[in-house]
C-alpha cells in the first residue's frame, strides 16, 4: 500500500508538471502518518513581551549547522549590539553577534543541549544596549548581493533546524525554483512564537516574501497554516489578497490541518504542492524552498535596518513555570533569567525543554544559554514529565501507522540490536526525522526515537569504517 500511495503521488506531480500550469491548491494534499497531539497553545493570544538586558550573555559560536565559528574578540574588549564577535572561512556556517553591548569577559566553553562541546563569548552587560555604528541596511539589487547579506546577517533556520539561511537560498546551478513555502505551521504543542510573529510582524512576512520572490525569480508563495491558528490565517490573508501587497496574486494562504509533524520540511511540501521529496534530497530537488515565517520575516527587517540577528521570540510554558508568555530575549540570555522574568518556578521542575515536547532536548540545567534556532523554554511539574513504564513491543504496527517517512521501527529495532548494517540501509533508518510520532503512539511507551538514533549513530560508524577496512584488504 505504501509503495503504491508513493507511484500514485509521483504519477500525479508528473502530470502536473508537464501542463505547464503553476497553479495554487484549493486544499492541502494528504500526508502520511502522523499523529493528533493536544496542542495546549496557551500563550498564543499573549502579545510578545522585549525581557531588558541580562547582566551577562553567553553566546557560543554554534549556533547552526556546519562549521563553529571561531572568536574575533578577546576579553576586555568593549563591544556593541550587533557587532561581529564570531565567524568562520566556511561555506555552511553562520557568523555570530553580541546580543548586548559590554565588555567581553571571557571566551569559554560551553556543551550544548545535545551533548557537544564549542567556544562560547562571555559578555558583561552594561545596561545601555549600544548598537554598532558599523550597523546600516545592506544595498541589495541581485541575487549575489542577497546571499551575502543573509550571510552577513548570521541568519539561520529559525524554526528550530538551524541550517544556514544564505546556503538555503543559493540554488545549485541547474535547479529552478518555483514555488517558496513559508512554513507557519507550528504544529509542536505548547510553542506558540511563530504565532505571534505572523501577527505581530505580518507586514514584514510579506516583504520578505517579496524579496525572496523577487530576486530569486519565484512564481508562487504558499503561506502554510495549520487551521487551529484562524487569527494567522485572518490577518496573513488580509494582507496576501490586498492587490497593493501582492499585486501579482502570487501569494496565497493555505490552511492545513492540524496534524503533527505537519511543520516538517518534507511534509509541507507534499502538503502544499504534492510533490514528493526523494529519500536523501531536498526541497531544491523538486523546485521548491522551504522558509521558516520568522526567518522571513527577519530578513524584511535586516534589509530595513541592517541589524543582524542577536534576540529571539521565545515560548516560556509548562505547568512550573509561574507566568507563562512569549518573550523576545538576547541570544545568550540564560534560562534561569528568563524564568526568573516569567516570575520563577511555582513548583520545582521535573524536567526543563529546550524547544516542544515532541522533538525538544531535555537540558541538564537551567543555566545553558538562548541559542539562535531556539523557540521555547519549556517546564514541566514532576507530574508532567513523568514517562510511562516502558514494556514489551505488542507488535501492534500503530509506529509505522503514524511514521510519515514509511519506515517500520520494530524491524529497524531487530535489525539493530542484530547489527545488521545491511538491513539497516535497506530499512531505512537514515530517513527517520526522529519527530517522535512513533513513541507518541506507542501504547508500550518504547523508546523508538532514541533506538532510530542509536541505529543511525551505529550506521554512521560503520559507514566511516568502511573505505579504510577496504584499503586494508586491499
């Protein structure tokens, strides 16, 4: 059934593509899997809130993927809001700006939420958040002149992936892009930062849309919205279909439903426009760019302004925390101030997130700093955080149900604890987004996603080991 549902989906884009009629879909078409979570958006009607300056930030230097930035300040030296601090020779990279203008007390290092070690910049604020007098709006009249500006603007995936901007948007030679998905899904229960963007900044959303558009020789915008966001929808509407906003009708809204992982990259472009992304290639591979709402809505603001990016909207939710709401803090600001603004814990937390229940990473601490591509604090009572009993797998099949890849864990879990590298490729196990819809189902509470990550991790190694066993035998 699955290999049929996928020749029926590649049929169909076929058919599509050779009319030659780039048209915008009525309704969103279906995906496979997922599951139904409570999406518990409780602060999405809290108007965002600017936290003042901490005494001190930490910023580590990686904040994206690809390679870390290394320090071009030192301690001691003053520094202002939006100045260069880190930056790397790299092409996927992103350099990093002081949040706060100060001193810089040391250069540390810091582990991150998922266990890796970099350089982080200490600074010591002075309270008056100086901007940069290098500071000024990027001249921008071509596609070159774009991608160094989003470069220049530290950009990165804002809605949580934290890839590159400016490599998103230099399309390999030879691809066309037609069609620019503005993801404002935001289907992770509890967040609700993208939310507020879309209606807080909506005029920004538009004329970044039509920047990208423009310089990237786009025929179509798809805004994609979960429908449980009918405010979003409203206002983005309002604006799309306003023939002086868009005056080529070239930006339409697309309510879709709501359904976690709906936010995926790969499921939003089959759900927007039908078209199937292949195992290992990206949306470019079938004419489409995938952009966070915030990460639009950013770059309409650095092109105004020319200030890079140093503060991030963040959700502050969870049953422990005492006055959740959304709040727009400098990158580098720590946790444990953020929630003392939030007016502290009003029960000790059993468990704190750095991003939704879904796909965020448990933090060890509440000292570790804001990053970049962070959208939510989350803090859960004992009570909340308290995990099912795990036992047997009752061979159910409810985990490939809801898997939207098409992957089958308790054959990709026998395989593993097999060690099979062979039926491991075969099954898959590299394709796994790990979004956690397969352990959400699971009525044995099984730990798949972090079996998929051991399975993943074990299969990366083999891999490595390979050319150098073949050089051996050879």
């Amino acid at each position: 059934m699955v290999k049929q549902e996928y020749l029926a989906a590649l049929e169909r884009i076929g058919a599509f593509m050779k009319s030659g009629v780039l048209k915008f879909p009525l309704h969103p078409f279906k995906i496979r899997g997922g599951v139904k979570t409570p999406h518990r958006k409780t602060t999405a009607h809290y108007e965002s809130v600017i936290m003042p300056p901490p005494q001190e930030v930490v910023i580590p230097l990686q904040q994206h993927i690809g390679a870390p930035c290394r320090p071009v300040v030192k301690a001691g030296d003053p520094v202002c809001v939006g100045q260069l601090i880190g930056d790397s020779n790299a092409y996927v990279s992103a350099p990093i700006h002081a949040s706060v203008s100060g001193t810089v007390k040391k250069i540390t290092s810091v582990m991150l939420p998922d266990g890796t070690k970099c350089d982080a910049v200490v600074i010591a604020s002075d309270d008056q958040m100086r901007k940069c007098a290098d500071i000024k709006p990027p001249v921008v009249n071509s596609l070159s002149d774009l991608l160094h500006a989003v470069r220049a603007s530290g950009l990165v995936g804002l809605g949580g992936a934290g890839f590159p901007a400016h490599v998103k948007l230099n399309v390999p030679q030879g691809k066309k892009i037609d069609t620019l998905i503005v993801n404002a899904a935001e289907c992770e229960p509890y967040i609700t930062a993208d939310h507020r963007e879309a209606l807080e900044n909506s005029w920004a959303v538009m004329s970044g849309i039509y920047a990208v558009k423009r310089l990237l020789g786009i025929d179509r915008v798809i805004i994609g919205v979960e429908d449980n966001k009918p405010d979003v929808i409203q206002t983005l509407r309002r604006i799309a279909d306003s023939k002086t906003n868009d005056p080529d009708d070239s930006v339409r809204v697309l309510p879709l439903k709501a359904r976690y992982p709906q936010g995926a990259e790969k499921m939003l472009v089959l759900a927007c426009t039908g078209r199937v992304i292949p195992a290992g290639k990206l949306p470019a591979d079938v004419s489409c760019i995938v952009m966070n709402v915030t990460s639009i809505a950013f770059l309409a603001n650095y092109l105004k302004t020319g200030m890079p990016l140093v503060s991030k909207r963040i959700t502050v939710d969870g049953g422990a925390i005492a006055r959740p709401r959304n709040i727009i803090v400098p990158i580098g600001t720590p946790i444990c101030d953020i929630v003392a603004f939030c007016g502290g814990y009003k029960s000790p937390p059993g468990k704190i997130l750095m991003g939704g229940p879904m796909m965020g990473l448990a933090l060890t601490d509440d000292t570790l700093p804001v990053l970049k591509q962070n959208n939510a604090i989350l803090c859960f009572t004992e009570k909340e955080a308290r995990l099912p009993q795990a036992s047997a797998c009752i061979r159910c099949g409810k985990c490939v149900q809801s898997c939207p890849m098409h992957l089958v864990p308790p054959l990709i879990s026998r395989s593993i604890k097999l060690k099979d590298m062979e039926a491991l490729q075969k099954q898959g196990v590299t394709t796994c987004m790990e979004c956690g819809s397969c352990a959400y189902s699971c009525p044995a509470g099984r730990p798949i996603v972090q079996n998929m990550r051991l399975g993943k991790a074990l299969l990366k190694d083999f891999l490595s080991r390979q050319p150098m066993q073949k050089k051996k035998e050879g």
